[in-house]
C-alpha cells in the first residue's frame, strides 16, 4: 500500500459520535458521514447520553449541537474535552455561543448551512486537530483572543495610577486632575508618564482610547 493510500484509509477509519436533538438532522449528518467513508460509533439525542456515548466508545471526534435537553452543548464539551475531540455544528453563529464553545474545549465550531462535503471535511481536520471554523467565525475568535491576551498581558498599574487615569480619560487636564487628587501638577504629570510608558502609548489621544477599551471611562 503506497503512502497516500495509507493516509486515506486512515482517515476513513475515523470514528464519529454525532449528537443532535433532531433526529432528521442528526440521521442526515451520519448518512453524510458514513458516505463519506467515516465511521459512525454512535449517536445521542440528549446532552447526557452524548457523554455516555463518547466515553463508552471514545471516538475521534464528537460532532455536537449546542442546544440539546439535558446537558448543553457546552456542557458536553467540558466534560468530554479530554477524551475526544469536539466540532460544534450548531444552527448559531451569535458571538457569545462560538466563544463560549471554544472556551469549553471545542476545536471546531461549523454552522448547520455547511453543505456535506465542507462537514465531512472539517470533521477530518478536526480530528487532525486543526482549528475548523465557518468562514467570518474564525477572525471572531482570533480577535476575541488577542484581545484577552492583551488585557492579560498588560502591564499592572498602580492603584494610583489607575485613578489618575480614569479622571485623565473623561477630559480632566493635569492640573484639574491634580486639583481633584490633591497633588502637585509635577505628580501628575509623572503618573501619566508612567503609564504611557508602561502600556507603551505615545500621547494621551491613545492613553484615552485604552481607557475606554478597558471599561475605565464612563
């Protein structure tokens, strides 16, 4: 057997756990699978049955719905997360539900208009372990990511600083902000110097702007 063939009917061995509350739906989505030469170890109609049924069979991919009775999606994906891994397939592409997947351990996230070949497609480099999402979902994750890290990675500033800061983002000069802390204007303008040194910003226009993205304005 040649390497390329190898590597096909490795991928056809793939096993697949498909989980939906439809039963149309989810018989559609392991037709589309079988076709494709994907093995289907097992299906659930419910939250909970689809954590028996991973662990029992522990298949390479669980493909899952996010609103199903008993346990959610979500809370299917945290308690099989490390056993398989998980592509969400979910009629939502709301930003709170694609985050809220992949905070839970999903490494895929397709939404029901997929047409079967993008489905059996994603399922296998799911199973790879690629990072699969609907074309406009990944950008939203990957900003949502960025964003977290930079509020993570940024540097602490003082107790000091901060409320210098918060009065500077609502339009205080350094003299009214120094008038309201009761400082010496020179202070003030140390804080302030500071913190752009700490955040590495060049003027207060940007001091402002990482105010308000930090919720520290009104």
């Amino acid at each position: 057997m040649s390497p390329d063939e190898r590597a096909l009917d490795e991928r056809a061995r793939l096993r697949v756990v498909v989980a939906d509350d439809h039963p149309i739906w989810r018989e559609a989505v392991e037709r589309d699978l079988a076709a494709a030469g994907l093995e289907v170890v097992g299906s659930a109609g419910d939250g909970d049955k689809a954590v028996r049924v991973v662990t029992a069979t522990r298949p390479d991919v669980l493909v899952c719905d996010l609103q199903m009775p008993g346990r959610s999606g979500i809370e299917v994906t945290l308690a099989v997360a490390g056993l398989t891994r998980v592509l969400v397939l979910s009629a939502s592409g709301e930003q709170a539900d694609v985050l809220d997947a992949v905070k839970a351990g999903a490494t895929g996230y397709l939404l029901k208009s997929a047409g079967a070949a993008e489905l059996v497609d994603a399922v296998r480099r799911t199973a790879a372990g690629d990072a699969v999402f609907t074309a406009g979902l990944a950008g939203l994750v990957l900003g949502e990511y960025r964003r977290t890290a930079a509020v993570d990675g940024a540097p602490r500033l003082t107790a000091r600083e901060t409320e210098v800061l918060r009065l500077v983002a609502k339009g205080l000069t350094a003299k009214q902000v120094a008038e309201r802390l009761v400082l010496s204007h020179r202070t003030v303008e140390n804080h302030v110097q500071n913190t752009l040194s700490k955040l590495q910003l060049h003027n207060r226009a940007q001091l402002v702007r990482y105010a308000v993205e930090q919720g520290l304005a009104d």
